[in-house]
C-alpha cells in the first residue's frame, strides 16, 4: 500500500540515518595501491566463464573450499610435506614459514579486491599452504630429482596442463610477495635463480616468452599474471604516445594486406609482442593457439582491464590479431608462413580471435605507428599491382609459364601484324 504524506512525516530520520550509516561503515573507503586481485568482470567472463575459473586447484581464497576444487587439497598437503620433510627439523621448519607469513597477513589481504571473510587464522593457512605448493611444484618441474615415483602430478597424464590453466586465473592467485617470502625461507641459499625464472620455465610451453635471463630489472610484481606481462613488456619497445579510441588506425586482414603486396614472414623474436613492418615485410612472431592460449589472453586482458592505471599492451595485441584474422583464409596465410601454429580448425581459430577483447576499453593502442605504416604502404599503387600480377598471373610455375608464353604469343603477332603491314 502506497504510503501517503502523512506517512513520510512520521519516518523515523535519526534511525534512518544510522541505518545508512552502519551500511556505509561495511566498506572501507581507502583502496590500497597493492589491490590487483580481482573477480573477473561480468561483462567479459560471460564470453567464457571456463577462462576465469579454476578446474582442479583453488589457490588463494577467492575460490577456496568450493566442493569440486576439494580433492586436489590433498595434494597441496602432500607437496607441503615434500617441501618441509627435506628440512632438519620438519615441525620447526613448519612454524617458522607461519610466523613468516603472518607478518605479511595484512598486507596480503589488501591484494585482493574482494573483502576475505576468512579469519585470520584461516587466512593464514590458505596462504600459507597454498603459496608453498605452488614453489614446490616449480622446484619439482625444475629438478626432477625432488619428484617421487608416485608423484601426484608429474606421474599423472594432464596434470601439469590442469595447473596451467588454473594457476594463470587472476582470480586464482596469491600474492607474488608471499611467495618470494616463502621462496626465500625454503630455497635460500640452495639457489641462487629467482622464482620468476622457476614461473616462466614452468610456463613456457603456453607460449612464446623471452629467454630466461635475469629478472632482477622485473619490479613490485603483484601475482603470476602480473609477472608474465612485466616479463613481456620488459623485453620490448612500446609506443609511449597515447591515442584516443576515436583517432585510431586500424589494418585490414591478412588476404588483404597480402592482396596489397605486403609480406608475412615469422619473426626470430621469441616475444609475441614484438610486431615489426619494414619494407612492405610484417614480422609477427610465433602464435601458439592451443586449448591454454585463450585463458592466458582473457586473464592478462581482464587483468588490464580491473587495474588502476593499467596500460592495454595485451589487449592492443589482441586487437591487432582480430584485425588481422577475420576468415579461414587469414589463418592460412599465417600457418603457411609458419608464424600461427594452430591446434583448431581454421574456423575456430578465427572465431577465437574476433571475440577475445570484446566488452573491453582501451585508450592506449600500443600498435598505432605500425598500423599507420602498413596503411601507408598499402596506399601506394605499384605494391598492390604487382601483388595482383603475381596472385592472378605468377602464382605457380605452370601460370608463369602459361602468361609467359602468352606473352611471347602477343609480341610474335605484334612483330607479324607490323611486318605484314610495312611489306
């Protein structure tokens, strides 16, 4: 029943106000610089709500103790066990990685955009637990000496690509400065390489990824996709002047840039990142398109897209691919100039590109002078000519000899006609 003046008269303000009050007081209104752990927005895990979720291992707690994810604690369990048996004094060695981490519990939960209900106890032991499995399953996939006969990973077909997917999740993810503290505990002075190197040797069958050198120029990394895209960035040269959505330089596919003269050739660079165009010649480097690819774009993409600031690298590559992919065709060209290696059928390859940065925003497009130089090139008239001559006239050796000798054909009755007419 519709309340009429009378009845907002008699509204209580001073309980009202106190009400709004308490709601208010739920949320805290400072937001921390380390905040980079986020749910993945709707508007983009509604294209692939398998990309963001983990199938196997919850890490950190944003999906902790959901019942399909509980089987693989066990294994946790086993791996922190691996881990702490190697140490003199096993129960000792325990309580001092939990004292170590509970310095940094409140740090630790400022990562995470979503509050943690967890008490602090039970925080702890997430972190704690889960952070040390992680770095005793990259000491294991490094030396294979720590891995037993029965190893519940390493023995089991597909369980190293399970942890592929589930632990480059943004929402799957315990802060990096709880495992470099850990690692320092555990490793120091066993080793002298820095856990970066041990993520991307684990990593580098997804994809293509700078040599492993010396990450110690990577800084305030914030988890493992964080790390992946500083590992990326570092190792290239990107176009520092920003560019509003609206000014932008799109190119055309690959047929139709190949209709225009230009040449695809495969880059020797091992960064995917790393796009050149010289002398009518696109340098791309190696595409590895296989079932992890599109879950380690989505989470690098929606982590660019929730983070303060974020530049848009990830993204902007995956706006050039769209444009470059559109048909079957385009991921022909590619393959045969061996820069995409497809595990799908051409068809899904394409459908994979158009629709990986939907629902996204950028205004920083990181390809903007490449796409002005090949667009640049493209205008010009003899390159598109001669791509025309050879794609009609000189595509294999029986057209070269077929337009050959129509040409000698038409020379000899040029030749004919004049003589017949002079004599």
């Amino acid at each position: 029943m519709a309340a009429n003046r009378g009845d907002a008269d008699t509204i209580d303000v001073e309980r009202l106000a106190s009400s709004i009050k308490v709601s208010m007081s739920k949320y805290d209104l400072f937001v921390s610089p380390n905040r980079s752990i986020f749910k993945t927005p709707i508007a983009l895990s509604r294209h692939n709500k398998n990309a963001y979720i983990p199938n196997a291992f919850s890490i950190g707690p944003l999906h902790h103790g959901r019942p399909k994810l509980k089987t693989a604690e066990t294994i946790k369990a086993k791996y922190l066990q691996g881990l702490i048996s190697r140490s003199p004094d096993p129960n000792a060695m325990l309580k001092d990685l939990i004292n170590s981490v509970n310095a940094l519990e409140r740090e630790a939960r400022e990562y995470y955009a979503e509050l943690i209900r967890y008490s602090r106890e039970e925080f702890l032991k997430i972190l704690v637990i889960d952070g040390c499995f992680i770095i005793e399953l990259f000491c294991r996939f490094v030396y294979e000496d720590l891995r037993a006969e029965n190893d519940p990973i390493f023995s089991m077909a597909g369980m190293v690509e399970v942890l592929d997917h589930d632990l480059i999740l943004l929402e799957n993810q315990v802060p990096w400065m709880v495992l470099e503290h850990l690692f320092r505990k555990i490793m120091v002075p066993k080793s002298d390489t820095a856990l970066s190197q041990f993520a991307i040797a684990f990593f580098r069958n997804i994809l293509a990824f700078p040599p492993i050198g010396r990450s110690d120029h990577l800084r305030d990394i914030k988890h493992i996709p964080d790390l992946f895209k500083k590992w990326l960035v570092s190792s290239i040269k990107v176009d520092e002047e920003k560019k509003l959505l609206s000014q932008w330089e799109l190119v055309s596919s690959a047929t139709r840039l190949a209709e225009a003269g230009i040449k695809f050739r495969r880059s020797k660079s091992s960064n995917i990142l790393e796009i050149k165009f010289e002398n009518g010649v696109l340098e791309i480097p190696l595409i590895k398109i296989h079932e992890h690819t599109e879950t380690f774009f989505r989470n690098l993409i929606s982590f660019e897209q929730c983070y303060p600031n974020s530049d848009a690298i990830i993204t902007s590559y995956a706006i050039l691919l769209d444009n470059l992919i559109n048909t079957a065709k385009d991921v022909e060209i590619l393959c045969e100039n061996k820069i995409l290696n497809n595990w799908l059928n051409p068809e899904d390859a394409v459908k994979f590109f158009n629709k990986l940065y939907h629902d996204t925003y950028v205004d920083h497009y990181y390809y903007k002078n490449l796409c002005q130089e090949v667009n640049s090139f493209c205008q010009r008239r003899w390159p598109r000519w001669r791509a025309v001559l050879v794609r009609n006239y000189f595509n294999t050796p029986w057209a070269v000899l077929s337009t050959l000798a129509a040409i000698t054909l038409l020379i000899l009755s040029i030749l004919q006609t004049f003589y017949t007419i002079k004599s």
